[in-house]
C-alpha cells in the first residue's frame, strides 16, 4: 500500500515536472477550424476523382507513395471518420454546407449496421451516425444506431465476456484488440436511447475483463490478447500485431487505452475505469522515450528511436482522451497540459500546408509499420481526433459540458 502511495506520488511529480517545463503556447482554435475548412474543401474536390468510377470507395483513407488520394470502402474499419471530420466542422462552425455534406457521407456507410463480420462497427458508425444523431436527433440516425449495436451485439461472447475482434487471421482464435474499447460508445449509446440494459452490460465486460488481461504491471496495454472461447478465463497467448513486439508497447494502443477508459468512466462512474485511465496516462507521460513535444514515436519501445516515426494520430487520440480525463481525475490540471502541449505540437509541426496533401489535415502518423503500410502518412481518424480534441479543448475554456 505504502510502495504504490509513493510511487503515485513519484510518478506525479515526475510528469508535473515534464509537462510544466514544455511551455506550452495557446493554440488559436478559430484559425485552425478556418484552416480545417479549406483543407476539408480540398478533400471534397479530390475525392470524386480518387474513385476511379468505383462507388463503393466511399470515404479517405490516407496517400499513396505517388502523394495520390486512396479511398476507403465502407466495410473497412475508417470509414466513419471523414463523415466525422465534416460532422465537427458543422458543430463547430454551424455552417449548413459541412451538415450536408456530413449527411451524404454518412449515408455511404447505411449498410455497415448490418455487417456483423467487424468489430469495427463503433468507429465506423458511432463517429459517423453518432456525432450525426448528438447534433440533428435525426430519428432515422438513432434507428441505424440501434440496428449497429445489435449487429455488434452477435459478437459478444458469453465465455470469454468480450467481443470478438478479428475473424480473418487464421493464427488467432478469439482475438480481443485494445483498439476494441472504442467500439464499446456505441453499446453505452445504445441503452441510452433503447433502455436495453444488455448492450451496457455487454460493454462493461468487455471494459472488466480488458482490465483483468489486457495490462502489464506497469499499465501499458499488450495489443491482442488471444481467448480460448470454449473455456471461462483461457488465455492462449498476449501478442502485438501493429507494434514493434509483443512485450512492446503500441504507441496507438496506449491512445485507445486512455481514451476507452476515460470514456467507460463517463458512462458509468465506476472509478477503476477512471484508475485505470490515469494509470495508463501516467505510463506514456513519464515514459522515457516520449518525446518533449508529446507526438510519440509510432512504440514505445521501437528499437531505433529517436530514429522512427512518429504517430500523430496516437498524440490526437491521446489529446482527446487527456481533455476528457482532465474534467475527471483530481490530476487533471496535469492532464490538461499534455493534451495542450500534444495539441500545440500536432497544430506547429505536424500540419499539412494548406491546399496540399490532398485535404488531409495533419501529416506523420503510422498506420501499421510492421507491415510498411502508412508510415509518415496522413490518416483520417488523425485529423477526426484532433478536431475533437481542439473541441474539447474549447469547451473546457468556455468552462461548458463536453457532451
Ligand atoms: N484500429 C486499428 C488501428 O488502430 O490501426
């Protein structure tokens, strides 16, 4: 008790005088949402001609070597975030034009509530119809909602008490990824607006048993832990897939950590989802390979650093994240001035000039470096974050409920 009292403290100290010492300036959000549109028109220009006469390419995905738009198929796990970025542009601006063109490109994933064969379903759908539903109450937005979190719900496994994330991978049997938390909104959503307490319960077990098998001692998040699912708590093997190694830690995984955690304890108050969030928090702050501007190289414990990528996308889900736990945790002033320092960073040094890059708002995230697939690349869910994140950041100032 008296070693974990101590080294709570050590830790706060530790991260205080980091993040105290970056001198973080203020970002001016008007400006960077100004910019945001003009970056977004271009997108809007360029995706038309990206399709190639291919209609079920709906949505951005990133660039390819020749700096060429490619465009992202509704099943595929980003899709939802470009009609996320074009729903933050309406909340933030209120300009009509982003809530038309939110509504088009939110329409393109209408068939994804039935797709039962992802676990995807939150990022696609909760980004695209969920930010529609909080900003329309468009009731045919909560019935595609509702219909998403049922389809979800065939995922859930009573043995193992998780979803099941990928069904393709032949060397997994029943695969839980860490990226899963996010998808468990859309289950916390779905109760709201039913009143079915199951897809609540079902969240909070994934969140349990994700707590129980998903972290090392030191709070970093392994990526996939594989399940035996005939068998109650049967672990077949702790694994990475998008990280340098499976003892490793993925620096995009520790985002998804902090930010599923925080959002657990909104839904349900239950303070070791909070824990369990500031423990991560305190992982990736104090940790010796973050850089001083807070953009983290793509692992933790990439053998090269600080000769690899960073992952932009990581800093804008961790800066979300820190705003959200910031309004919670006793720590929060500490919390905060991550996410303004990641924040001030991403906006400095990781933006694309305006008119290039196709529309993509930031540059130098990783998708999946094992794979040699998106490095240094731009990413949607990157620019959907940091919108978020700069929307959180002005809600905080304005001293106003962030949902
Ligand atoms: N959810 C997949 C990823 O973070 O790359």
């Amino acid at each position: 008790m008296a070693i974990s009292k101590y080294y709570s403290l050590f830790l706060m100290l530790l991260f205080s005088s980091l993040i105290l010492s970056a001198n973080a300036q203020n970002v001016d959000i008007k400006t960077v949402f100004a910019d945001a549109e003009k970056q977004t028109e271009v997108m809007l220009r360029e995706i038309p001609t990206a399709k190639h006469g291919k209609a079920e390419l709906v949505s951005p995905r990133s660039l390819d070597a020749n700096g060429q738009l490619v465009l992202t198929p509704s099943f595929r796990w980003t899709s939802g975030f470009f009609p996320g970025v074009l729903w933050y542009l309406y909340k933030y601006t209120g300009n009509k034009k982003w809530a038309e063109q939110a509504t088009i490109y939110t329409a393109n994933l209408q068939r994804e509530k039935y797709n039962g064969g992802t676990h995807d379903m939150g990022f696609k759908m909760y980004c695209s119809y969920g930010n529609g539903y909080l900003l329309t109450k468009d009731s045919a937005y909560k019935n595609t909602l509702l219909q998403a979190a049922k389809t979800l719900a065939t995922r859930f496994n009573y043995t193992v008490g998780t979803f099941r994330s990928w069904d393709t991978m032949p060397k997994f049997s029943f695969p839980v990824i860490i990226d899963n938390m996010l998808n468990l909104e859309l289950m916390f959503e779905a109760t709201k607006l039913s009143g079915d307490s199951t897809y609540y319960k079902m969240a909070v077990s994934h969140a349990n048993t994700t707590i129980k098998n998903h972290f090392r001692k030191d709070f970093s998040s392994y990526h996939v832990v594989d399940y035996d699912s005939t068998k109650p708590n049967s672990i077949i093997k702790k694994v990475t897939h998008q990280g340098y190694a499976d003892e490793s830690a993925w620096a995009r995984g520790q985002a998804w950590a902090i930010y599923g955690f925080t959002m657990c304890y909104r839904e349900t108050k239950d303070p070791k989802y909070l824990k369990q969030a500031e423990n991560v928090a305190g992982y990736i702050l104090n940790n010796p390979t973050m850089p001083e501007d807070l953009v983290p190289y793509w692992d933790f414990n990439a053998p090269n650093i600080p000769n690899e990528p960073r992952d932009a996308s990581a800093a804008a889900c961790m800066a979300s994240g820190l705003y959200e736990l910031s309004t919670y945790s006793r720590n929060g002033k500490i919390y905060k001035k991550a996410a303004d320092k990641m924040i001030e960073s991403l906006t400095n040094n990781y933006r694309s000039p305006i008119g290039e890059s196709r529309g993509f708002i930031l540059l130098h995230s990783t998708g999946a470096k094992p794979n040699n697939s998106e490095v240094d690349a731009p990413l949607p869910y990157a620019d959907y974050y940091y919108l978020e994140a700069l929307l959180r950041a002005k809600m905080i100032k304005e001293g106003k409920k962030l949902f």
